[in-house]
C-alpha cells in the first residue's frame, strides 16, 4: 500500500481533512480555500483509493488507472455534484470552476501516477 503511504496522498488527505472540519466547525477561512482547494484535491484522493483498492484486490502493485478510468469518474462527479446535487440539496451550488479543478486534480493524478505511486 506505498499509494496510502505516499507523502502526497497523505498531505493531500490530511488537508482536505483539516478544511473540511473548518467548515463544518464555522472557522474563517480565505473564499479561495473554503471554495476551491478540496476540489482539486477530489479526484486525485479518490483515484489514489480506487488504485489502492484495485492493487490490493488484485495483489500487484504494476496496475494504474487508465485515462478512460479518470476521465469518466471525473465527469460522474463533476455531473453529480456540479449539476444534479444544486437542484436537489440547497447546500450545493453549481460552480464550472469547480469542474476545471476536479478535471486538473485529475489530469495532474494521471500524469504523476506512474512516477508516485
């Protein structure tokens, strides 16, 4: 499991971490934080666990996660979350920046994946 282990899988959760519980405790933070940072950090964390997941059923550590594989969970969540969620849940707002950082976090996991993990 050297992906969990990773220094950047593992920051990148911690601070999704640490901005996630700053919003539900109401603690300030800058606009470009509280709106912005956990959704870039998104799909690389999500795609990091299915990677995880995929090598440990599998048991081998020379699988990756196709571009087809990135490309499609990142247009579920950017349609989930970014289309759907806004119309049912008040707590959703449509955003399109929020789509241009899921897909960067998710190219950005793609292109490193190899050379990270």
């Amino acid at each position: 499991m050297k992906i969990l282990k990773h220094p950047i899988f593992f920051i990148s959760l911690i601070m999704a971490t640490l901005i996630y519980s700053a919003q539900r405790l109401e603690f300030p933070l800058p606009n470009w934080v509280n709106f912005y940072i956990n959704d870039f950090l998104c799909m690389p964390i999500v795609l990091g666990l299915c990677l995880a997941i995929i090598r440990l059923i599998k048991k081998t550590e020379s699988l990756y996660v196709p571009l087809t594989v990135v490309l499609g969970l990142t247009v579920y969540f950017s349609i989930y979350f970014e289309w759907l969620m806004p119309k049912v849940n008040p707590r959703y707002t449509a955003d399109p920046i929020d789509v241009v950082l899921y897909f960067s976090g998710a190219l950005l996991f793609y292109k490193f994946q190899k050379r990270l993990f």
